[in-house]
C-alpha cells in the first residue's frame, strides 16, 4: 500500500533528547516481565504503529473520493443502532493497518482489531502483500531503551473511529487509533486525522505520544487546540467552560450534562467519535470530555495514552482508573459501559470535583447499579 512519508514535529513535550526518560519508564514497565527471545523496544514498536496510522488515513481518504463517482456501501452491525454502521473505509483501513503491522512484527504480536469480525475482511487480507512501516521514526530520538517481551504488548485498532460521523459526511469527526498496550496498561499510541480541515483539502495529521514521555505531530501541522473550534467560538452561544459529549439521550448522559452546565455555568459542545473526544480534552479545546458508554479497548488505548503524555487525566465516569486492556474486559466485566471522564492540563473544571458532582445525580448512580 503506497502511504506518504513525512518527520515529526514536536506538539507538547519533546521526545528529542529524552532517552533517560524513555528507559525509566520503559524498565518501570518490564520489571515484572520475563525477556524471551520475542522481545522488543518501544522505539520501533511506536514508529511502525505511527507509520501504519498514517496508511490507514489514506485507505480512508481513497474511500471518500470514491464517493464523487459512487454510493458508499453501508452496513449496520446492529440494524437499530445507526452508530453502528461498517463501510469499505473500516475494511481498507484495518487490512493497511493490521496487514502493515504483521509485516514487521509476525503474527506473535497480539493485535485487537474493531472490526475482527469482518471475516470478508480478514479473508482479503490474507491473500495481500503490504510494505513493512518504517522502524526508524524515533531512532535519533529514543535510541536503545528496555526491551519488552512481545507477549505482554497488544496492539489495539479502531480502523474508523466514527463511521457514522464518515457516512453523515461530517469528515472533521474521524479518527484512526492505533494503541499500544503493555502489562494491561496504555502506554502509547497514534491518533489519524484523515481529514483536518473537514475535507481533504490538506494532508493527514498523525498525533503520536508515549506516556510519561511526550508527543509529536507528523504529516499536516496540527490546527487544533488549545482554543475552542471555529464553530463554538462564539462565548454568547457556547460561555466556557466547554463541556464535550456526544448527541447520546441516555438519562444518564442527560443527567451529566445538565450538571455539569449547572455547576459551572459553561455550555455542552457536541463532539462525534470517542478518540475526537479525547483528543478535544487533550488539546484544550474543551474542560472536559464525558461519555458513559463506548465501543472498546480500541476506542480509548491511543488517545489514553496521548493524553496522559499531554499532561491530562482520564478516568472512567465514576472515577476509577480505566481498566479495559486484559482479556474479559468487556465480554465478562463490561468495563466499556463505564464510560470516561477527560480533562486537559490546567482544566478550568476540576477532575476530581466533576468526578464527584456526577456521582451524585441518581440517575448516575441508577447507570452504575445497572452495569455493576
């Protein structure tokens, strides 16, 4: 798959001249691991899943001007659920991302895709031949650090975070997540803009970080953060502070809202896609970013990790560390349906005070009874 190739900027903290960093927190996380001969470092392990990003914003870029000559093909996993809508963007992404990603690493490296279901899919890829990503990305920037033992990393990817942003046409709102995991923690990640100006008059926009470490751009420069988007800049409209959800009508997610307004005298924002969300928090865009349910794993692995290497917090709705990336998580443990809480560095609202506030609304607390 041809993909573009471009060198890192530096967004917030630098990753130049931070290998001591890098190795503290890097033998931090192997301490309790045992070294096989399947071992990697998270130097090469990063750049590959940055490149890979990026190739995955350009199988969703192709996809889009397609759709000048033809009807996009849509398919609802659940026929009730219009966010649960699967196009040929989710396909083509994940074949680029995954197929990359093995080319390199094999098929020891666990990789959790969203849509591991799609056997058509999964079947296509076997039959393709993918250009291995490039190792080299952060060469001059981590040099040799821990080694980490390949069965404790699982990639996680959301080929097309907000699909049904993608078919609605509202392009501003998708992401592609590529997340690394080790030890069941989210450790760092890449985060795609296909489309940063909402159309694809400008090249992509890969947002990549390493918790504890720090973060860089590659590709378009980044025109977001840490002012609020063009569209709720007016303060009449939208007075700050900037509560980011989506367009759920859940009662719980009403309840929050309506608090969260009350208490602070801010005003809700809407924002498509769990990584969007995150992402706004991230960059100052908004105080604060609530969501009550999600996909999966894949939908919070990367941008955790980014905004965890921004500065910020990120807990789940009832203020409990997110635990989504061990085996059951969902399936047993239905940890998704605890949603999340995200606030930048210097948040005009409190994390802990909101975490706090929520909690109080019955109709928070009639959620948590329900999925507990």
């Amino acid at each position: 798959a041809a993909h573009q190739k471009s060198e890192p900027t530096n967004l917030m903290a630098p990753f130049p001249r931070m290998k001591d960093a890098v190795i503290v927190a890097l033998l931090c996380i192997s301490l309790h691991m045992t070294k096989t001969d399947a071992a990697l470092q998270i130097g090469p392990l990063l750049s590959t899943c940055v490149d890979s990003c990026q190739r995955g914003c350009i199988e969703i870029r192709s996809v889009q001007a397609s759709r000048k000559n033809k009807a996009l093909a849509v398919e609802l996993k659940d026929k009730d659920d219009p966010k649960s809508a699967l196009t040929e963007a989710d396909g083509a992404a994940q074949r680029a991302i995954v197929g990359s990603l093995r080319s390199v690493w094999g098929k020891n490296l666990r990789i959790v895709g969203e849509e591991d279901d799609d056997e058509e899919s999964t079947a296509a890829m076997e039959g393709m031949t993918f250009e291995p990503p490039r190792k080299d990305i952060f060469d001059d920037d981590f040099g040799e650090t821990a080694e980490i033992d390949m069965s404790d990393v699982t990639i996680f990817v959301d080929p097309l975070d907000g699909t049904r942003e993608f078919v609605e046409g509202r392009l501003e709102n998708c992401q592609v997540l590529v997340g690394i995991a080790i030890g069941g923690e989210a450790v760092a990640g890449a985060i795609g803009i296909p489309f940063p100006a909402g159309d694809d008059s400008t090249e992509p926009t890969i947002v990549y970080g390493l918790a504890d470490v720090g973060t860089g751009v590659m590709g378009a420069p980044l025109s977001r953060g840490p002012y609020p988007l063009d569209r709720n800049i007016d303060g009449v409209k939208y007075p700050r502070p900037h509560i980011a959800t989506g367009d759920s009508t859940a009662d719980v997610m009403i309840a929050c809202k309506e608090s969260a307004i009350k208490a602070t005298g801010g005003s809700n924002v809407i924002y498509g896609g769990a990584g969007n969300k995150i992402l706004a928090a991230a960059l100052g865009e908004v105080a604060c970013s609530i969501q009550h349910k999600f996909g999966g794993p894949w939908d919070l692995c990367a941008p955790q990790a980014i905004i965890t290497a921004m500065g910020g917090r990120i807990t789940d709705l009832f203020g409990d560390e997110i635990s989504l990336y061990e085996p059951d998580s969902i399936t047993k443990y239905r940890r998704n349906e605890r949603g999340y809480i995200a606030t930048p560095p210097g948040s005009d609202i409190d994390h802990d005070a909101l975490v706090a506030l929520l909690n109080r609304e019955p109709s928070v607390q009639k959620y948590k009874d329900s999925i507990n």
